[in-house]
C-alpha cells in the first residue's frame, strides 16, 4: 500500500470526522458532545451546534470552576483546623 501524503490524510480525516457528525445528526445523537470530546469534528456543525456547544463549553468551565473553589476551601478548612489542634 502506498504511503498517503499530509494532505490525502487530512482530506481522508476530514471526510471520515464528516460523516460521523452526520451520521450521528441522523441517529438523533448528541453531536455537541462528540465534538467536544473529539476536537477535529467542531468543523462540521452548523451554526447553531457551534453556539450551543460554546454555552456548553462556558458552563462546563464555571462548573469546574466551581469544584476547584470549594475544594481550595476544603484544603485551607483542613489547614485551619490541624493549626487550632497544634
């Protein structure tokens, strides 16, 4: 088999990631999900997919945000709490 040259495997890529998005349209999946799982297929949404999916983005990011706070609160309520016990 003959090697394929950087752009015959990004064009190979491409078509493969675009038909999965829309196989997966069809099916009724969640598209969204699987591109931000697999960054390569946010190329092939529509407009609409493309802002649903960076308020997905957004809330994801306040969400782990969010963890991150409280368990920085945790950390310095643990902290606090051996330096009364010492």
């Amino acid at each position: 088999m003959s090697k394929l040259t950087a752009a015959e495997r990004k064009a190979r890529d491409d078509e493969r990631f675009s038909q999965r998005v829309s196989e997966r349209r069809e099916k009724g999946e969640d598209v969204i999900a699987y591109a931000l799982a697999t960054k390569k297929a946010v190329k092939f949404l529509t407009k609409s997919e493309r802002k649903a999916m960076n308020v997905r983005k957004a809330e994801l990011q306040e969400e782990k945000r969010l963890k991150e706070k409280e368990e920085l609160a945790r950390i310095e309520a643990s902290f606090s709490g051996q330096e009364d016990q010492e």
